[in-house]
C-alpha cells in the first residue's frame, strides 16, 4: 500500500509536468488605463493669463503690426491631472473661419494673425469630456 501511494503521487506529478509542458501556460501582464480627470492652464507664454472671478479664463494677447509671422506666437502650459494619467494627449477645439489664429501647433504655440477674440477649448483625447475652455481676446 505504502509503495503505490508513492507511484501515484509520482505519476500525478510527472504528468502534470507534461501536461504544462504540451500546452504551456500563457502569461499575461495586466496595464490598467488611468483616465484623466481635470485639465487646467498652468501659465501661458507671450501673452497673459488672467482667472476672472466668475471662473472664466481669458487669455490676453498684444498684436504686433508689420512684424514677421513669427513674431506673433504664444505658448500655452497645461497640465493634465492626475500625473499617472495613461494617455495624456489634447486637442484644440475653435472657430476657425473667424478666429484670429492661424493655427495652434504640436508645440502648444498659437500663431496670431489679426485682432479680435474666440474661444478655444482643450479636451482630453482619451476622455472628451475633460476639458477646459478660455477666451482668447487679441488686442
């Protein structure tokens, strides 16, 4: 009796060696998505930056006559919360038969062509919802 407990507890165990070695175990990594959950202007570059007390945004910009096209460009900082935020990519959203710019850039960098004013929004690429809006007044 002592000596076929151990043949089956050896068989069980070799068997069980082959069975993972034929069909292998698969191992998987788990990569949780952390979504965004607030976006907010840190500072803006070139122009000025001002929280208004009934929480609009505007963002003050003097325009350059009769200089190059390059001269007339701001950068906009944000910062997308919380840090650990998996994808933390943005688009601009704006009016773009009758705003002022010509375009906003990878870089963050608005290109100025003329007076007037808008509104752009930020949102979050991975979650639309997320956004923030300000009004860009060229003066």
């Amino acid at each position: 009796m002592k000596k076929s407990i151990i043949v089956l507890i050896s068989s069980i165990y070799i068997l069980s060696i082959l069975f993972i070695g034929f069909f292998g175990m698969k191992m998987t990594s788990y990569n949780e998505s952390i979504y965004p959950t607030e976006i907010k202007i840190e500072n803006v570059v070139g122009a000025t930056y001002k929280m208004q007390a009934n929480g609009m945004q505007v963002i003050t910009y003097n325009f350059k006559e009769g200089v190059d096209e390059k001269q007339n460009v701001f950068s906009i900082i944000y910062h997308v919360y919380p840090d650990t935020t998996t994808d933390r990519s943005i688009s601009y959203s704006y009016d773009k038969d009758n705003a002022p710019i010509s375009k906003i850039d990878d870089k963050n960098n608005v290109w100025v062509t003329g007076r007037g004013g808008t509104s752009i929004t930020i949102s979050v690429n991975s979650r639309p919802t997320i956004k923030t809006e300000f009004y860009l007044l060229v003066l």
